[in-house]
C-alpha cells in the first residue's frame, strides 16, 4: 500500500513498546478489517513528527477483500491522521525496503513575523528570511555521489554512508503564497531525491542550506563537508516538522 500520514501525532514510523507508531496502527487496524494479526513492512523509518504522501508499506493477508480495493476498506479503521491511498498486489518476495531504487523528500520552511496557529507541525517556522540565490548555488556542491558522513547523525546504524543524490533544489513562493498564513508570509520549499538516506540526511542538508542562506557558512564550507565527512563542517539538523516524505520509487 501507498500511505500517507501527519506524523505530529506518531512517534515515527517504527513500532516501539508503548508508544503510537504509525506501523503499529497500520497493523491493528489490518487487524480489526480482517481479524489477521499481520506485519507491516514499511520501505524506511520516519522520525518523530515527520510526516509521509508516499510511504510504502507491505503485508501479507489471507482477506477475500479485493487487493486494490483493500486501502478503501482499511481507511475506515484507521484514524484521521492515516490515510492508505492505494493498495495493490505486489509480486512474491516483494520488500518496500530493500527493493527501493530511490525516495524523494520535501521540507518546507515558513518566513513568517508570528509563529502559525494553523497548518503548525508542517513548516520549519523561521522570522528572517534567508538567501535562497545562495543556497540555490550550494545544492549542486551537494548534489552527485558522495559520502555523505558529514550529513549523517549518530545512532543510525548505516553499513555504509555513501549514497547518490540525485537531485537537491530549492525555491521560494511568496510573499504571501497562502492567504491564510498571514501578511508577509513566504514559504521556501526543498526537494532532495536520492538512491538512499543517512539518519537525518535530509534535515542536515537543509539545515545546512539555511545556514548558508543565513551567511553562518559558506560554499567552501560545504565544500569542505562533503570532501572530508567531517559532521562539524555542515550545518545545523533542521527540524522534524518539516519533513515529509513524497515518493519511493522502485
């Protein structure tokens, strides 16, 4: 199935004693549809508060219940803040992770004089605006097959950190680009799409572009960190709320 979810309200994706997951939700609502008690694959981990359009994720069921139309009938278990978009038959032995060639992320930052009411939970809430001509100009020092230590915090588990982003972008919409976020408002949108991700990989490389946008560091900087995987010559981890993951690919 293809999934999409508000992680504000999850403790990430994976299952963990005593805590709302998005998984362990998953899995008891297949369980209350089909009185089955099954185990749902996921093709990645998302943080705490990260949220998902194309999470994909994979069990096996005996239900009569017809493969696509499954999603239809399991959103009526699920709660408000999971939603399964799709659902199909997937070809024996089929594994959302391992069987991944890529995954696209989006993470937004919201310029804004007051901190939203609404919509909180889905932008990095900033009150200055960064150069976004600077940070257009340090995605391709990024961009490309590298080892990206540098942008990789602790407690991942990684083999290995190189990996190849294929593409890092970066634009801004605004003044204004909603109505309803307030006078003055704009919001700076990233995209990152790669073969794979390190433990918050995304959120460095967009800390990092924002520090660069804020004139903290500078190209040389970057430079320096994807050259020598050294995690001080990058920039910030931005926050979680801003995540979300948009496609996988396979």
């Amino acid at each position: 199935m293809t999934v999409e979810y508000d992680g504000s309200g999850f403790c990430g994706w994976q299952a963990q004693p005593g805590q709302r997951t998005v998984q362990t939700t998953i899995e008891g609502a297949i369980g209350s549809l089909t009185g089955e008690s099954v185990s749902v694959l996921g093709s990645g981990r998302t943080d705490s508060g990260v949220h998902a359009l194309g999470q994909v994720c994979a069990f096996d069921t005996s239900s009569g219940i017809p493969p696509d139309r499954f999603s239809h009938a399991l959103n009526a278990k699920l709660p408000e803040d999971v939603r399964a978009v799709r659902s199909w038959q997937a070809a024996d032995g089929f594994n959302p992770r391992f069987d991944a060639k890529g995954k696209t992320y989006g993470y937004l930052v919201l310029v804004s004089p007051v901190r939203p009411a609404i919509l909180r939970g889905r932008f990095w809430h900033v009150t200055a605006a960064p150069d976004v001509g600077a940070m257009a100009e340090a995605c391709p020092i990024i961009e490309g097959e590298h080892d990206f230590a540098a942008f990789c915090a602790s407690g991942g588990g990684a083999k290995g950190t190189v990996r190849n982003v294929r593409r890092l972008s970066v634009e801004a919409h605004g003044p204004d680009p909603m109505p309803y976020m307030g006078r003055g408002s704009a919001v700076i949108g990233f995209t990152v799409s790669a073969d794979g991700f390190l433990y918050n990989m995304v959120r460095i490389i967009v800390g990092t572009l924002m520090d660069v946008g804020y004139g903290r560091i500078g190209l040389r900087e970057v430079g320096e960190a994807v050259a020598t995987g050294s995690r001080g010559c990058a920039g910030i981890t931005a926050p979680a709320a801003g995540l979300c993951l948009l496609e996988v690919n396979y």
